[in-house]
C-alpha cells in the first residue's frame, strides 16, 4: 500500500522516463489507496472501462473508487475490487459475448489475475505530478522503448529461467500481473485498450511496478548509450557488406545455365 511520499523522485523519475526514451505520451502512476488522500479530486462520472482512467490520467491526478470501475466487470475484476450483485449480470454477459466470439475460453475466466491490496480505490495521475510513492508505473511504449525497459528492468538477462513476462488481453491483465510478481510486464494490448486509451498499433503498454522505478530509471542512461554506441557499430559492420538486394542480383547473375 502506497504512503504520502516521494513526489519530487516521482518528478525526476519521470523526467528520466521521458526523456532517455522519447516517450510520447506521460508514463502514468497508480496506487491502491484505502480512501482518496485529502484535498485530491475524486472521479464521479462513469466511464466505459477501467483502463480509460489511464488515459484520463496523463493529464489528470484523481481517485477512483472501486465503484467508479464497474462499467468494466473484468477491469473492476482484475483491479480486484469484488463486483456487487447488480453488476454480476453484465459481466456474465460480457463475458458470454467474448466466448461466443471465440474471443475468450471459459477455462480461462478461473485465471484471470486480481490485485489484492485490501484497496477500496486507486489514485491515478502523471507520474511528474503523483504525491504518493506508486504502486505501479505505465508506459505508453514502442517495441523499442519496450526493450530498453525490460533491459532497465534486468528482465532480459540470459538465464536458466524468468525472463519479461508478456501479456495479451485483457490489457489490464498486465496491471495486476505486475503487481503481484513485482516484475515489469508488458501487454501487447488489448482491442479494449487499444480503443479506450487509444494506444496505436504500433505501441505496447509497460508496466512498472514501483518497488523496481528508482533502480530501473537509474540504469536507462547508461543502457541507453550502450544501445547508441552499438548501434553505430551494427552500422559500420553493415556498411562493409554488400546489401542482400545485391547479393541476390549477383547469385541470380551467376545461377543461369549455359
């Protein structure tokens, strides 16, 4: 559970995200909050999804409480807030509508991972604005921006084993993922999330949990010149090879029969 702390390292944090990997859009904080912290906005509209607060929370700083999630049964789900009665309904439909599509499998409903804090909402907002030491950290990223954070984050390391756990949908599936191992997680994204936050195609969402965001920012400088320095390597070496379009013309030119 988050404490009211750290909001000038969650400034330089996101200074150092933002900067070192060309973010476009502002790396967003969550934490799980028993009750909304004083003198801060709560979110009193209802919203179609649960990861449409994410989106809201790049320009926003606001708490959710858990009531505000259940337009979206498996993002209140997955952020581990427990549905009432009169929402179990709608996500039985839902749901259905996925397994009839052959969207979803049944089998896989028992799987599906919570957050379990004991939180009764989640404070969003800029990780540059965020009062609170965060729970988690997303990122809006390329594959590119993807692999210099699971570089960050030790998550590549060769190994027996482990290794950058990725995910597919629901996209908040990721959230709950990464809080529970305490790793970074990757979603490829979701449909959902692609349509509520509007993460374009070429884009995945990172999740970082906070526990790991001082270690992680403090290694992307030096990872990112590594990646500059070996990148004009690659290019160099590449530059002394004919390009494969040429070698091609020359096998095709020497392959003819008499």
């Amino acid at each position: 559970m988050s404490t009211l702390a750290g909001p000038i390292a969650n400034e330089a944090h996101a200074r150092v995200l933002v900067g070192e990997l060309g973010l476009g859009r502002a790396p967003v904080a969550l934490a799980f909050l028993e009750a909304a912290p004083a003198g801060l906005a709560t979110a009193s509209d209802a919203v179609p999804s649960a990861c449409t607060f994410w989106r809201l929370a790049e320009t926003s700083l606001f708490y959710a409480p858990a009531e505000r999630h259940y337009e979206c049964p498996i993002g209140a789900m997955t952020m581990g807030f427990e549905l009432p009665a009169e929402h179990q309904s709608a996500a039985q439909q839902l749901v259905g509508t996925m397994v009839e599509l052959g969207y979803f499998g049944v089998a896989e409903v028992p799987h599906l991972p919570s957050v379990q804090r004991g939180q009764r909402g989640v404070l969003y907002g800029p990780l540059a604005r965020f009062p609170v030491e965060p729970d988690l950290v997303l990122a809006i990223a390329t594959p590119r921006q993807a692999m210099l954070l699971a570089e960050a984050g030790d998550l590549v390391t060769l190994r027996e084993s482990g290794g950058l756990t990725a995910m597919g949908r629901p996209a908040c599936a990721a959230v709950a993922r990464a809080a529970t191992s305490a790793e970074v997680t990757l979603s490829l994204g979701c449909i959902g999330a692609r349509t509520y936050v509007e993460v374009p195609e070429d884009r995945t969402v990172v999740v970082i949990p906070g526990p790991r965001l001082h270690a992680l920012v403090a290694r992307l400088g030096p990872l990112n010149q590594a990646n500059a320095a070996l990148a004009d390597f690659h290019a160099g070496r590449k530059a002394q090879f004919p390009t494969p379009a040429t070698v091609s013309a020359a096998r095709v030119g020497t392959s003819e029969g008499p």
